[in-house]
C-alpha cells in the first residue's frame, strides 16, 4: 500500500492519482469489518484511523480519475462505517454526485440536496464549503461569494473560507476585496509563507501602471520577502521578489524624492534604490541556485513543479546578459 495515500489527493499530480486509483483493487481487499458494534469492533478487526484515511483518499483519487466501481466500493465501505448522517459522508456523497454528473441539471440535483441538508441542520459547515465550491464549478461565482460570506458570518476565523473566498473575488478582479481576506487568513496564520507571497502576488496584479502604483509595489516586495523570510528555499517568492523589485527599481528612478517620503506612500518610507538592487541580485543569485541545482537532482532540492522551475530559468536567463569573448 502506498504511503502516499495517507495524504490528500490535491497535493498530488494528475498522474500520481491514476497511479493510486490503480491500487484501488489491492487497498479494497483489507477486511475491517466485526460482528461488534462501534467501539466494541476496534477490539476484534484490524480498524486503524490510518485505513480510514486511506480509504477516504484513495475516494478522492478515483473521482479525479473516473474510477466510478472502486470509488463507489470505497464510499459503501465509508458509509457502513461512519452512517449515512455523518456530516463527512453527506459530503463524499455529494462528491461522488458531482463526479459522475452527466449534465447540469444533474448538478442542479446535488445542489438541491445540499440546500436540503442545510434546510435540516444549517451548522453543517463541510456541507456549506461543498455547496460553495459546486457553486464556482457551475460558474456561478457570485452566489459562491454569499455563500462563503454567510458562513464567515458564523465561522470568522475559518481559514479556508476566506482563502477561497479571496481566489473568487480575484477571479472577479475585485482585487482590494481579495487583498482583505488574505490579511484575514494572516491573522489567523500569520507564519503562512505560502499567504504572504499570494499578497504579494495580488498586490502586484493590482498595482496600476502609473505613478500612483509605488505603494502597491513597496507593500508587494515586502510581502515576498516575508515569504522566504519564513520559507529560505520557496521558490515562489524569491520569483516574486525578482519581478517585484525589477518593476519597483524602474518606479524609483522616475519618484522625487519628496514623493518617497509622502505618507500616501504607506506607513513606511519606500526603501532606497540601493536596497532594492541588493533585494534584486539576491532574489536572482538564489533562483539560479534553485534552477541549477534541483535541475542536477542534488538531494535536498527536488520537489519543485518542473514548469516553476522553467519559468524561472527563463526569467534569470531574459535578465542576464551575453558576454562576448
């Protein structure tokens, strides 16, 4: 049985879950079943949280795989387990639905079902984030963000509401909205070096091409340098700090200097030219590192998406000049 199983589906590959999905027969074949009721039955079967986990995901691999007789294996095997009440099972159902929906009107059925279980019991919050995430499949973006803004009414420090709730408003370019939820989910995690450099991101995006654009610049250089402050080898903000600070050092040469000190600027004065240029050589030093040594596969330096990695070779080579010898 793959160790890999015991971790969520999103964070693997496409192909990483045809492969697991194919070990469904295998993984399907363990008996944990007893004569005994719960929690007589942990007793006398071989009942792990680990098998649970397992069978849950190795679900989720085969929804993303459209593996329909093993995931319909695996969600019996979850629901005589766990009872069809279970707010976790109404979920995976609902998921299976989704999956294997064959048109709209299909999917307008689970969201009925959604809003039918909410009806019985509205404290359900795995069953809101659901019917909020078939909302922006159905490409219904507006009704996803009440959704998700009626159940932070209720939940204010759920940090998964309000990351989504962030890409959503993005999607929608209501890009001061989505600045705001990521500062919510850095009050709840504020050593997020993942958050930090999709502010810094964000900020960036919405930094006007003008002059009024040097706040938004200065806020997005000091977000990426959060992110590998907490992060050393995060790929993504130092890729951030580079395009950050590149654009920042054509900004500054055009700013007087009375302007870089305005309080309109931000709380902070805009660092100098100087600073900025030693930011951008490190960021550039570090992601050639990156590049040529987890290209090599040294040990220690794998793990990097590979289309991350060619971006980034491409922007330090776009930035490094030829020598003529």
């Amino acid at each position: 049985m793959s160790a890999e199983l015991l971790y969520p589906p999103p964070q693997i590959s496409p192909a990483d879950s045809l492969r697991l999905s194919q070990q469904a027969p295998q993984v399907l074949k363990i008996s944990v079943s007893s004569s005994l009721p719960y929690p007589l039955s942990l007793l006398t079967s071989s009942e792990t949280p680990e098998i649970w986990t397992t069978i849950e995901n190795l679900l989720l691999s085969c929804l993303r795989t459209g593996d329909d007789k093993s995931a319909r294996v695996c969600l019996d095997r979850l629901t005589e387990r766990f009872g069809e009440t279970n707010e976790k099972i109404l979920v995976l159902r609902g998921m299976y639905q989704e999956a294997f929906a064959e048109d709209n009107k299909a999917l307008e059925k689970s969201l009925e079902r959604y809003d039918k279980i909410l009806e019985e019991d509205s404290t359900l919050m795995l069953v809101r984030k659901r019917r909020a995430a078939l909302l922006k499949s159905m490409s219904r973006p507006t009704n996803a963000i009440t959704t998700l803004v009626d159940l932070l009414d209720v939940s204010p420090t759920d940090v998964e509401a309000w990351a989504e709730l962030s890409e959503l408003y993005f999607a929608q370019s209501l890009y001061s909205q989505a600045i705001y939820c990521l500062e919510e989910v850095l009050l709840i995690t504020p050593n997020a070096w993942s958050v930090h450099a999709r502010l810094g991101e964000i900020l960036y995006i919405s930094s006007p091409s003008d002059s009024n654009s040097l706040k938004g610049l200065v806020e997005s250089m000091r977000r990426f340098c959060r992110s590998i402050e907490l992060c050393d080898d995060y790929l993504r903000g130092y890729y951030g700090l580079k395009v950050s600070t590149k654009r920042l050092l054509s900004e500054l040469q055009t700013v007087s200097k009375s302007a870089l000190s305005d309080p309109q600027n931000g709380d902070l004065a805009p660092p100098s030219v100087k600073t900025v240029e030693k930011l951008n050589e490190a960021a550039t030093r570090k992601l050639a590192e990156i590049v040529r040594r987890s290209t090599a596969g040294e040990a220690g330096w794998e793990g990097f998406d590979p289309a991350e990695v060619h971006a980034t070779r491409e922007l330090v080579n776009k930035d490094t000049q030829t020598i003529d010898r």
